[in-house]
C-alpha cells in the first residue's frame, strides 16, 4: 500500500471515528438521562377501631407517593408516579403523565442542596467550565476538519485534531466530576438526611446512572481516538510535502 492510500485509509477512519463522537457527545449532552432517581416519603397508617379507641399502627405504606426524577447536564424532569411499583421504563417510555414538570439544572447534578455552601458553587463553576470546552472544542473541530480539504493543509488537520483532543479531555473531566457527586462525595448522603430531619423521618433516596451517562465514555473515545488520527495525518501530509519540497532541483 503505498502512502497516498495509507493516509486515505486513516483519513477515512479518523472522519468516522469523529463523526461517531460527535454523534455520541450530542446525544450524551442533549439528553436529560444522566441520572434516574426516585424519592419517596413513608409514614405509618394508624387504624381506628369501632369503638373509636386506636387498635394500633399497621405496616407502613407509602403515603405521599414516589416522585421520579431523570436528569440531564441541562434539565431536570420530575413527576408523581402512579404507584409504589415502578421501573427504569416509568422514565424512559414517552408515555409520562401530564404532571411532568422540567426545569433547568443549571449543569448542577441531582438534587440541590437547599443549604447555602461555598463548595457546591465552586464545584458547578469548574464543571460548567469543563462542559461548554468540550462541548464547542468538539464542534469546532468538525468544521476545521471540514475546512482542511482533502490531504492539503495539514496545520487545520493539526488543530481540528487537538481540538477533539482538548474536547474528549474536557468531557472525560466532566464525568469523572459527575461520578465523584454521585459515588464519592457525600451530597446525596446529606441532602437525604436534611429531607429526613426536615420533612420526612422516613424519605428514601434511590438513584442510578442513565442511558445518557452511559454514552458518555464512547463519546471520549472516539472524540480521543480522532483526534490523535488527525495529529498523525498532519504529520504525515507534512513530512510528505517537505520530501516534495527537498527532491525539487534548485
């Protein structure tokens, strides 16, 4: 194979690899299934008997009802669920009830803390930074691409390659902030504790990564993976171009 085709190949791989992450990155960014969470508020249902004397407490019943909860970088979703009894498809299957209420997230991760702290306000301030980087290094980087031509100008093959690089880096930080809200740090643990003492003795806090999370990393690779065959692409049109420069007779 000679080096025209190799670097046609690599061309071809590395403009499907990118397309796929920018794919992938808007889907992961533009929907609200980061994170799947139900709450609820359990309280003890007194009987009465006949004689109007209270027999006893029976077995505890959800009473308020279980609020569902799916959200995105961008909006929050939440509504009642009919029952006790739910499922990841009480989410995901359009047919939601009509109390579905949404609002923005301010890119801030479920729920939020009702109590004034320095550290939420410093974490959203770098999480939103790492997002809208990544979000317009990858869509920069498309249309450099683009602008670079076929096989001709290996500085904007350079660039659009560093800027998936700069993207995939910057939502790889993204998540890695996401699964420390979720998994390390103790929010959740505390905000269920502040509804209990405040609200509800009983609340319940469930929660699970979505579908939308879940494409997150494909889009890191990729986004990764083009970008590095773009860098090696503009290095290759470059050696080439010197070697046709240096065999030109003076």
């Amino acid at each position: 194979m000679s080096p025209a085709e190799r670097l046609k190949v690599l061309l071809f791989l590395a403009l499907f690899f990118g397309a796929t992450g920018f794919l992938f990155t808007l889907l992961s960014c533009g929907t609200e299934y980061w994170l799947l969470a139900a709450e609820s508020c359990s309280r003890p249902e007194e009987r009465y008997g006949g004689s109007g004397l209270r027999e006893g407490k029976s077995s505890t019943e959800v009473i308020d009802g279980v609020r569902i909860f799916h959200e995105g970088l961008f909006w929050r979703c939440s509504f009642m669920a009919v029952s006790n009894e739910h499922s990841i498809w009480d989410i995901l299957i359009p047919n939601q009830p009509p109390s579905k209420v949404c609002h923005t997230a301010f890119l801030f991760p479920f729920p939020v803390n009702e109590r004034s702290r320095l550290e939420p306000h410093i974490f959203r301030t770098f999480w939103s930074i790492f997002l809208a980087t990544g979000l317009a290094a990858v869509v920069i980087s498309v249309f450099i691409v683009i602008c670079a031509g076929p096989l001709t100008n290996h500085r904007l093959y350079k660039v659009g390659g560093a800027l998936l690089l700069c993207g995939g880096l910057c939502l790889l930080a993204v998540m890695v902030m996401y699964l420390m809200w979720v998994q390390v740090l103790d929010t959740l643990e505390q905000f269920a504790h502040h509804q209990r003492v405040s609200t509800c003795p009983s609340f319940h806090l469930s929660i699970q990564h979505g579908p939308s999370f879940l494409l997150a990393p494909v889009a890191v690779f990729f986004c990764l993976l083009a970008g590095l065959l773009f860098i090696m692409i503009g290095q290759s049109i470059q050696g080439t171009q010197l070697d046709k420069i240096n065999k030109v007779p003076v």
